[in-house]
C-alpha cells in the first residue's frame, strides 16, 4: 500500500511560483487587519448604563482575570454597585464565560484582537461601551438563550388550593429540600441584596449554606442580623428579591422562602445551639425595653447576646406584639412566632406580659430602674377615618379585629362578631389581611362569603401585593379599586352599605393627599358592618409631655440618632415602625442597631 | 567509543513542544535515550480540581493545542455520563462535525509535519496555510481559532452560524484537490521516500507492549481499532467510514494512513453536511442552578474518544460538589511518548530522531501536562 516514490512528482510543486501567495502581508496586519468573525472573541466592551456591578463575571472567571474596581463617580442605589469590571489581559484566556453568565447583558466582546503598546499597564484595562479601540460597532461575541449560564426561573412554590378560606389553614406549603437546593444553586453571590436589605442580612452566606445542606450554618447567618426568621421568612416585604441581580434579565431568588426552608427544617437541637451560640458572659448593665414588638425582641436578642440582663414589657398577655396580633394566622402561623420568641426567651430575656408602660408603671420608673430604655411601642392604633356614619358602632377597626382573631384561633377568646355582609376600606396589604380573615369566619359562622372592599388606589396603583389581590379575588372578595368612600349609610340606625364614588385623582397638584370624585360614577356596597383599614398611628400616652418637649417628633415618628438613640434623652432609644413607619423588617434592623448603640452608650457611661 | 549526551529539546526545531530527551550517542547512532519531561508541566489534573465545572472548559483545551476539541468531548462526554444527561440530536452532529475539523486540521498539519525534520520546508508552509482555512470556519462557528471552547456539558455552546455548512463544503472540495499534491511533493519526495521507507519500524509486539493506539497501533497489527467504530459516540455509528489499516509499520506506513484518514474524515464531514438535523436544540443543561453552581453526581468514569493520535480519556472523579474531586488525562501519546522513547529510540540514528517523534505522534503537552 506504500507509496512509490517518484522523482519527477515533487517538481508539480513549481506552479505555486506563479501563484499569489495565501499570506496576509506584515503592513496589512497593523493598518489594515483582517476583520474577525462575527462572534469572534476579542478585548472586551461593557455598557456602563446596563452593568450593575454585580461582579458575577469576576466569579466566574477561570483565570481570575476580572477584578471589580470601585468607580467614585458612580452613585450607590438599590440594586446596584458603584463597581465595574477591570479586566487584565495578561490573564484572560477569553473564553467568554463572563459575557454568558453576565446578569445585565451589559458585558460583550469585540471582533478587535490586535493591541500593541509599549505600556504594560494598558493591557490592564476596565472597559467601557467604546471597548478597547473605540470600536463599539464592531461587535464580536455576546451570550444568546443557548450559551446562557444563568437559571433565570424560580422553582414554583406551592399554594394551598382555594379551599384554603375554609379554615386558617397556612396558605404557603414552603419548599422540599430537593426545591430548596435547586433554588439556592441559582444564586450568584454578588451581595446586593444584602446592601438593600434594611437589616443587611447575610443573604448571599445562608443561601450558599443551604447549597451546601449545612443548615446549621444557615441558621447560624440568619441569628447574625435577624432573630425573627421565622417571622420574616413568612411575611417580610422582601426589599431584597426586588433587589436581587437575577431579577435584570429574569426572576429573583426567592429569599423569603429560602429563609423559611432553613427555619423549618432546621433540626431543633442544631436551631437551638446556634441561636445560643451568640450569647457571650454577662456584663454589668440592666436594659428595659418598651413593647416585645418587632424591634424590640430584636434589641432584646442582640443586648442579650452581649451579656445584659434585658426586661421587655408587653401590654398584652402574649409577646410579640404585631407578630403575635396583627399578621393573620394563614400568613403567619402561631407556632413559627412562637418558635422566634420562645428561642428569645431561651438566651435568658425577661418578658413580663400584662404590663402596660404608662398605666401599670411611667416611663420615669423605668429610667429609674433601667440603664437604658428602649422604646419599640409600634403602630398600635388604627387611624380613623371621619365620614359621615363613621361613628356608628357597627364600625370597626383593623387592628381589634386582627388581634382579636388571633386570640380565638389560640382559644383565649371568643369570635369576633362579623356580620354576614361587611365591606372593608382599604386597599393595603393590612386591609387584605382583614377582608381575608373576615371571609374564613363568615364561612365558619355563616357558611358563606360576602365581602367586598373599596380603596381609593385602583388595580394599577394598589398598595397591597399583587398575591394578595390575586388571592382575595380568589377566595371571593368583590374589590370596588378606585372607588373613595363617602358616607357609611345609615338608616334607622342601621348600617345599610358604603357609598362610594369613583376616584378621578388621589393627590392634588402639590402631591398632597385631596382626592378627587366623579360623583356621577357612585352607587352603595351594600353591607351591615364596616372595617376600616387605612393605616395605623403611634399610641404616645407614656411619653410625658416634658419628655416630649426634648424629643422631636415629625408626622408621628420619632427623629433619633444613628443607633437609635433619642436626642437630648440619652438614656432612651427608640427604632420599629415609631421610628421608620410600619415594616418588620425594618424594626429588627432598628433593634439590632439600638442594641449596639446601647452597647455604646453604657460601655462610655461606665468608664 | 566514548558515548556523547546530547539533547533534543526542549527548545529544538525537531522536537514536538517543550519536551527534551536526552539522547547518549555513539556516532550518530542512539545509545541511550531518556525522556525529560517537565518543562512542560502547567499542572492541569491539580488546576482543574480548583476550577468550576463550565471554568474548566477554558483550561482543558491547552492539553492539546492542535487538537484541542478533543479534551472538550472528553470533557462534556464524562460529565454528561456521570449526570446522565441526554444531549439533543443536533448537538451530536454538529460535534462530530468539530472533532472531524479538528481531526483534519492536525493531520494536514502532522502531514506537512514531516517537512519539518526532513527539511522540506515547504510542506510544511503549506500545511500551515492550509489548516489556516480550517481555523477560519472555526472561528465562525465557535469565536476562536485555536481554542474553541465549543463543546460544552450539555451539548454545544452556540447554535451553528448560518451558511456554515455551504462554506465548510466548499473547503472540502477545496481540501480534495489540495491534499494529492502533498503526496506529491511529499511522499513520493525521493529523499523523504528514503528516509521513510523501512526506517523507525514498530514492531507488533512493541504495540502490545507498550501500549499503544491510533494509527500506530493500526499500521503495525491490521486492527481496525477506532474508537469511532469499536465504541462509538457522538453519531459516529451513523456515519459511513473506513479504518485504514497496515500490518508493516515503518514510517511511511504510518503517513500514509494519515493521509487516508485525512480523506476519511472529509468522507465523514460530507455526511454530516447532508444528515445533520436543521433544527432542533443544541444544548441542554447539564445541572441545575447558574454556572457559579453546577453539581455533577458523584460517581467515577472513565470517557474516551479517538484523537488523532489514538486512544484520548480523562478518568473524572466527582464527589458531587461544583468542581472535581480529580480528574486524570490519558494522553494518546502516553505510551509512545514515554516508554517508547526510552526503549525504542535506540539504535536509531540522530537526524531520524525527529522523524521518530513525528511519525509516532508524540504529542508532549498530552504527557506532560
């Protein structure tokens, strides 16, 4: 099969004398290169509007090319970092792993390859839309849905069906270790959820422990920031998932449920150590602590762990305040508060329940007996509304009703008295909260549903969640969205329905609450009882007025320092919804950081 | 006499790589030869335990330079058993379809090749010039001419470039009428002739002996043991090809089936050009979850492809974490490349040394890596 050889064969060669030669001259290659495929992987380019500093294409980096380098002149808001990629062709290997796994599209790759300087330090280099030659039109490789490295899609949680409104049963079934792991693999880590996040928890840290099934450690992250996880794994507002880079281009991570795996999976013995792992030896410092709300078991858990010895006064006979009295139990069950408070209780905190700072025992006792007070009182009150018929009794109020709810479901109380036709104004997630719980003790009294809801906001503007609106619709709420309340109708002295007009604006031209009715567009919702639900007030009666008179207070809330504590009152922090207005997440951000300033403020006092 | 040490490599013109022997001559004849690797050592196996899975595809094809879309199937190949992940129909072709390209590109080069230690520096120049086409279709379908970073668990990286197909056709015919004149100038060369023909001979024993494969072991057993036909993957049992096979290995044997290879892989890409599906998906995701988290299952496999040069595998360890437990690379070259040079260099003369490296496909990256 070998060749013969021949000696006349090599000699065809001597054509090719006469032919051009296939090689690209030297001059061409510098003045006139040949122009690369169309998704040719050359130097970089990054459009600066679109990256968010992520830095996920640092992460993902095989040859640690990419280092994110902190740009002064950019501004720090939510969802995005005033940091941009620098890239080090020294290293780089351009296999475009950055460009694929980029969140917001934004890095991409030019068709230019040809960099020649005498300056080592420009092959260092953070690019811009213009890339390395001010060639932004010739654009090379960019990321298509098949060369993707992102999970841009949630794992589905589940839902109870709509026969949930027959009991109080918890609507959310949280997720199966198998659904939790594949949630958590989506993450990429950049930590911006953290920077968003009121209570800066470590989101990115206990979503990789739940990666790597180390729950202990998950908890361990949580109890760092938040010691409500029970809580806030339920019902936080997830400030973060609205942060989260996956969200640019698909869904965020689902934190909020990620948090709650990790609090009811956990076991209890590991759940327990590592909450208690925090609490150091005692110091010399006795801490009293107004209201065993949000914020103030925050404070309560952090000054323990630093070794105070902590009282909390609640009014009522449970502790947790909102938590315990306003979140309805299909959101939040009583066993996961109880979970978070009784672990609160465990690192040694004193609750005494029944006590209501002001009446029981004055603010000026406490300073008496205490090193330093904090004030977590909350929005207790709901706020009135003043139209015709609204001091009827048949008129009732969201926070009675949710309070009182909570109390019949845990047996120590008995049904509120709901009438079999109510409406509900409102439009917000606590006017949700009310309707809904109205509708499962219609069913259990009445065997039937007949609730209907009036807000000012229409479906466009509502302030309440999309789920909840979804949900109550559901579950038979007729929502009148856009439509005002004007008189409660009363006939002989019976509540008869609300008359509502339709909403033309809200605010008037100097962004002031004045809305405006087309009083054409009006009928009445016909109902025998009505709940009101828009908004809550501070109740202030313990602070004396001389008290009052140091302190400031604008719209309701108190102005206090950066750690809480209250200007000229050195003595008194406060933090929670008096502080920041309604949101628990915030609350326990504010209690952790009155515990450290309190810290502060008795480590100076005792030098 | 007194024996003289000399060295080939590691930086020499006839030497594949930084690789060096070290050779002890009597005359010009080989007394002694040992093998030095390390010059080479970049440390791979131990890099990739430190890289994520998808990182790893920017180190592994260095392996092989030539030829590195091998190390990327290898690569995807263990991965998508130990996941025990389907990959799409398309991706199969269009892979098969890369690792012929491949295939072609370092045969023409290995062809041209033996210009180099012969001293007919002509093929060579061509061979450059014409695996340059090559690169160019590369570089359309995949954004890189040398290292593609193609194949990826899962499937393929990128859907193919539109018109792709046509152009990579014309290559082929293109390829057809270019490749005959090689023989020409080269093997039937009267000076390489000689010193091909009945020079550097591997014997059948030395085969089963040392271990080796590819057209080495095929030229010297008549065993068409390929890969591709014994155990094939990708859609290779679809495909209609033939094993060019030899029972006399001297080194024109050996490049002469190379040459045949050559027009079998074009044989090979033709067919994929007509049956290769024109739709469909190419990729599909080999775990859940965004790169920075990919888990392969854990569990060991052994996944293996024919390379240009024989028998190509990485054993992959995974214990289930996102980057391997350890992952080691059988070079083709191996046994050739090490044993082979120590025992079986000797006796050969100096100016055949290279030819022997050339001929017996050393590929020094592979054994040194």
């Amino acid at each position: 099969m070998n060749e013969r050889k021949s000696f006349f064969a090599p000699v065809k060669a001597w054509k090719y004398l006469l032919k051009k030669p296939v090689t690209i001259k030297k001059e061409d290659v510098f003045d006139n290169p040949r122009e690369a495929s169309d998704q040719y992987r050359g130097f970089h380019q990054n459009d600066w509007d679109k990256c968010i500093g992520c830095g996920t294409c640092a992460s993902i980096c095989p040859t640690n090319a990419i280092s994110m380098v902190e740009i002064a002149s950019l501004k720090i808001e939510d969802g995005k970092k005033n940091e941009r990629p620098a890239l080090d062709y020294g290293r780089c290997s351009f296999c475009a792993l950055c460009v694929d796994i980029c969140v917001s599209d934004s890095l991409k790759m030019t068709k230019e390859y040809v960099h020649l300087s005498k300056d080592i330090d420009s092959f260092y280099f953070i690019p811009d839309i213009n890339g390395i030659h001010n060639t932004q039109e010739k654009q090379g490789y960019v990321r298509d849905e098949t060369s993707e490295l992102l999970d841009l899609e949630r794992v589905k949680m589940a839902h109870e069906d709509v026969s949930r409104k027959n009991s109080f049963i918890e609507i959310v079934k949280g997720y199966s270790m198998e659904m939790a792991l594949a949630e958590s693999a989506r993450c990429v880590e950049c930590g911006i959820c953290t920077a968003t996040c009121p209570a800066h928890m470590n989101i990115p840290e206990y979503i990789r422990s739940i990666y790597e099934n180390d729950l202990k450690g998950a908890v361990t992250h949580l109890y760092k920031t938040n010691p409500l996880s029970n809580v806030c794994g339920r019902i936080c507002t997830h400030l973060c998932e609205g942060a989260c880079s996956l969200a640019v281009r698909g869904e965020a991570i689902s934190i909020r449920w990620l948090k709650r795996y990790i609090v009811d999976n956990t076991p209890i013995e590991d759940y327990e150590e590592a909450v208690l792992s925090f609490v150091t030896e005692p110091v010399n410092g006795k801490v009293g602590i107004v209201g065993s709300g949000p914020s103030g078991l925050s404070a309560a858990y952090y000054l323990r762990t630093l070794g105070y010895e902590v009282d909390v006064y609640e009014k009522r006979a449970i502790p947790g305040g909102v938590i315990s009295y306003g979140g309805p139990e299909y959101r939040l069950p009583e066993a996961s508060v109880q979970k978070d408070i009784g672990m609160i209780k465990k690192t040694g905190v004193n609750f005494i329940t029944n006590t209501k700072v002001g009446t029981d025992i004055t603010l000026e006792q406490l300073k008496e007996k205490y090193d330093a007070v904090f004030l977590g009182i909350g929005f207790s009150l709901s706020r009135p509304l003043n139209i015709p018929g609204s001091d009827h009794k048949n008129v009732e109020y969201a926070i009675p009703l949710l309070a009182e709810t909570r109390d019949y479901l845990r047996g120590s109380s008995k049904m509120p008295d709901v009438h079999e036709k109510v409406v509900v104004i409102g439009g917000g997630n606590v006017a949700f909260d009310v309707a809904r719980t109205l509708l499962r003790l219609q069913i259990e009294k009445y065997g039937k549903v007949n609730v209907a809801m009036a807000s000012l906001e229409n479906r466009d503007i509502l302030p309440a969640d999309l789920e909840e609106l979804e949900e109550g619709e559901e579950e038979g709420i007729i929502g009148s969205f856009g439509y005002g309340p004007e008189e409660i109708v009363v006939e002989n002295n019976k509540i008869v329905g609300l008359k509502v007009n339709k909403v033309i604006s809200i605010f008037d031209e100097d962004k002031r609450f004045n809305p405006k009715y087309d009083k054409t567009d009006s009928y009445v919702i016909e109902a025998t009882q009505v709940y009101i639900s828009t908004g809550q007030m501070p109740e202030y009666d313990m602070i004396t007025d001389d008290m009052k008179e140091k302190m400031e207070i604008v719209r309701g809330k108190i102005i206090t320092g950066e750690y809480g504590q209250v200007e000229n009152l050195p003595w008194l922090f406060a933090g929670g919804d008096i502080v920041r207005g309604p949101d628990i997440i915030n609350g326990v951000a504010n209690g952790h950081d009155s515990a450290y300033g309190i810290d502060l403020y008795l480590q100076s006092k005792n030098k | 006499m007194k024996e003289v040490k000399l060295f080939l490599g590691p930086q020499h013109p006839g030497m594949h790589g930084n690789y060096s022997v070290q050779m002890y001559v009597d005359g010009d004849i080989v007394k002694k030869a040992r093998p030095t690797p390390g010059f080479l050592h970049r440390g791979f196996e131990k890099l990739m335990e430190r890289r994520l899975w998808m990182g790893n595809l920017a180190l592994i094809p260095r392996i092989c330079v030539v030829e590195p879309d091998i190390n990327e199937m290898v690569y995807a190949q263990g991965i998508e058993m130990l996941a025990k992940v389907e990959i799409p129909e398309k991706a199969h072709w269009i892979r098969m379809m890369i690792l012929e390209m491949a295939r072609l590109a370092i045969h023409i080069m290995g062809l041209g090749g033996i210009g180099g230690p012969t001293g007919l520096y002509t093929l060579t120049y061509w061979a450059i010039a014409q695996r340059d086409l090559i690169l160019d279709l590369f570089e359309e379908i995949t954004g890189a001419r040398v290292y593609h970073m193609y194949i990826v668990p899962g499937g393929v990286r990128k859907q193919l470039p539109d018109g792709i197909l046509e152009k990579l056709s014309e290559l082929l015919d293109e390829l057809e009428v270019k490749i005959p004149e090689y023989r020409e100038l080269g093997l039937k060369h009267p000076i390489i002739h000689k010193r091909l023909k009945d020079n550097i001979m591997l014997p059948e024993d030395v085969v089963w002996e040392v271990g080796i494969t590819g057209i080495g072991m095929r030229s010297a057993t008549n065993k068409e043991y390929d890969l591709r036909k014994v155990q094939p993957y990708a859609r290779y049992d679809q495909v209609e090809f033939d094993v060019p096979v030899a029972n006399y290995s001297d080194a024109l044997t050996r490049v002469n089936i190379k040459y045949k290879e050559i027009f079998q892989s074009i044989r090979i890409l033709r067919q994929v050009i007509e049956k290769m599906p024109k739709e469909g998906e190419v990729r599909t995701k080999i775990s859940t979850g965004s790169a920075l988290r990919w888990k392969v299952p854990a569990g060991m496999v052994y996944s293996a492809i024919e390379s240009s040069r024989g028998e190509y595998g990485y054993f992959i360890v995974s214990d289930g974490k996102e980057m391997p437990y350890r992952i080691a690379v059988r070079g083709a070259s191996y046994p050739q490349g090490l044993l082979g040079i120590e025992k079986y260099l000797v006796d050969c003369r100096i100016d055949d040394a290279s030819l022997w490296m050339d001929t017996m496909g050393v590929c020094s990256p592979e054994i040194d890596r």
